[in-house]
C-alpha cells in the first residue's frame, strides 16, 4: 500500500492526538502486514524488541506506554514488523515538526545588520571587507550579511558617514573587474570601487549631499535613471523633492573635519543646519521660515561653543539671536 506523505502526516497527527478511527487503526495493521520482515531477519531479542518499541511508542505520544504481555503475542513476526513501522513514523515526525525550526533559523540569519549612532561623538566601524566607516551622531548604516561581499558590498545610510573604501578583486568565474561598493540612501545609490567619499543623508532634510575626497564614484537615481560621475574636490546635492542634482566645487581637506570632531557645513540649507545645531547643543532654536528661505552655509567649527557658532553664521546672513525663556529665538537685524 502506497501513501502520499501528506497521508502519512495526517495519520500521525490524528495518532498523536488518540483521534485514530477503527478503520484507521485497521490501516496501521495491514502496513503492519505488508512489511516483508522474516522471522528470521530479526537479530533482537525479544527483551530488546520490546525497548525499542516501548522508546519509539514515548516519542509517537510522550506518554507511557501499557507494556503488553509479551506471551501473549501470537507472532514474533507481527513484533518486529511493528518496532519497524514505528522506527520509520518516528523519524517522519521529528523531520515534520522541525522543518517549522529550520525555516524559522534560516529567516533568523537573514536578518540584517544594523549599526546606530544615537550619542554624542562619532562612531568608527570597519566592515566584514575592511572598509572603514565613520558614522556621525544620528545616523544609521544598515547591510545584510549573508550578501555583503560577494558580488557587491551595499549598505544602506541614513544621516551622515564618511567613507574610506577598500579595492576588493571580484573572482574569475564572475568575470575578473573590481567589486562594487554600493551606498543607499533612498533612490540615489553611489557606487565605488576604492575611493574616499562623504555622504550626508539625514531622513528630515531636503537634500542629500555627496562629497568627493579621491578616487573616483557614480551616482545612479533609480528614481529618474539618471547617472553622474564625481572627480576630487567635487560634490553632488540632490534634492528629494525635485530629484535634480547639481555638481558643486568642494574643498576635499574641509570633507572629513566631522570625523575630527569639527562641526562642518558644506553648503547646508541654514534651517537644516540650525536643526542640527539644536540637537548638537541640545537646545530650542525657533525661527520664521522664511527669514530662512534661500539661505545657505558654508563653514566649520572646532571646540565652538554655542553663541560663537549662532553668531558667525547668523551674521553672513543679516541675522541674530535672542534669549527666550530657555530657548533661543532667530531674528533679522534691526
């Protein structure tokens, strides 16, 4: 008699349950039957028949078992049949009620690695090819690795990292060349091969900006499929909202200050850079809009307290500060 395993499942489910019907009790037996063992192909004796049954029949119920009258069993064959039967269920159940297990492991090693910077000062991370990645307060790098470093390395940021990446060889098989080093961060992905880079990618801000210190990166916006090439002392800013961007000179000795504790500025909207001020110093800081609208900065502060750093760049743009009630209010100069 052939079963389909499905049969065979339900089966078991319905025995380990105490659900099984006469006719399916029946159906065990004629398996039983048609199981071609020999009386003399069994080398147990019947003591070790019985324990063998009796550990497989715990495993099948979890229960113990009503040990029969071994004398009264009117063939040693139908014995032996039965350890069998019961060997083979056995191993059935253990391989059906952990494939549940194994799925669950495998979804668990997918998981992908997070890395956050939620306090002050910067983080340094070196990644599983030797790339180094300095992460700034409030921000995040992300990358599966099961994938990482096999025909790509991609990680996906949000906020601000500076890059120093390694030059990895991709293998023969796959056709020789360098392997990628791939950077997220929404629809813009930045590809390099060994290169040092910036990227500020805060979710909150309107812009992402990428800035080059040597080597050579690629743009893509996956949005519009749209594709730029950045040399040193070059910078891309694009904007989420229009998905434009623009190529902007840069001082590539001023990209990394940050991750020497410097406050840096490359061309950052003033109320974005006045938000970042605020967490930095931990602070209120409230303005009008539009007193703001246009503006932008440029600059970088080392060891800075607050009123230096408000002051100078407030003053590029007509504007100033006031105390008020433990926070600090933007205003134009009168």
């Amino acid at each position: 008699m052939k079963q389909s395993p499905m049969s065979v499942e339900s089966l078991i489910q319905r025995f380990r349950n105490n659900e099984c019907t006469p006719e399916e009790i029946e159906l065990l037996q004629q398996w039983i039957a048609q199981l071609d063992i020999a009386d003399d192909a069994a080398e147990l004796s019947p003591a070790q028949l019985d324990a063998v049954r009796n550990r497989m029949y715990r495993q099948l119920t979890h229960q113990p078992p009503v040990m029969p009258n071994r004398h009264r069993l009117p063939y040693r064959r139908l014995l032996v049949a039965a350890s069998w039967l019961v060997l083979a269920l056995s191993v059935t159940i253990v391989w059906y009620f952990n494939r549940p297990l194994t799925v669950s492991h495998q979804l668990a090693q997918s998981l992908p690695t997070v890395i956050e910077n939620n306090h002050p000062g910067i983080r340094r991370i070196t990644l599983p090819d030797g790339s180094q990645v300095c992460l700034n307060m409030h921000s995040r790098l992300e990358f599966d690795p099961q994938q990482f470093n096999r025909k790509e390395r991609l990680v996906k940021l949000s906020g601000e990292g500076f890059f120093e990446v390694v030059s990895l060889p991709l293998n023969a098989s796959t056709g020789g060349g360098k392997k990628p080093f791939i950077v997220e961060t929404g629809s813009l992905r930045t590809r390099v091969l060994g290169t040092a880079f910036n990227i500020e990618a805060y979710a909150q801000e309107s812009e992402v900006r990428v800035s080059l210190v040597h080597g050579k990166i690629a743009l893509d916006d996956t949005a519009t499929d749209q594709t730029t090439v950045l040399s040193p002392n070059q910078a891309v800013r694009y904007s989420k909202q229009t998905q434009s961007w623009q190529v902007l000179p840069v001082e590539a000795a001023n990209v990394a200050l940050w991750t020497k504790g410097y406050l840096v500025f490359n061309e950052v909207p003033l109320q974005e850079a006045l938000e970042r001020i605020s967490k930095r110093y931990q602070i209120t800081i409230e303005y009008d809009q539009a007193l703001l609208q246009n503006k932008r900065i440029t600059a970088s502060f080392h060891n800075s307290n607050l009123p230096t750093v408000l002051t100078n760049i407030l003053f590029v743009h007509d504007l100033l500060y006031k105390n008020a009630g433990g926070k600090l209010v933007i205003v134009k100069k009168v």
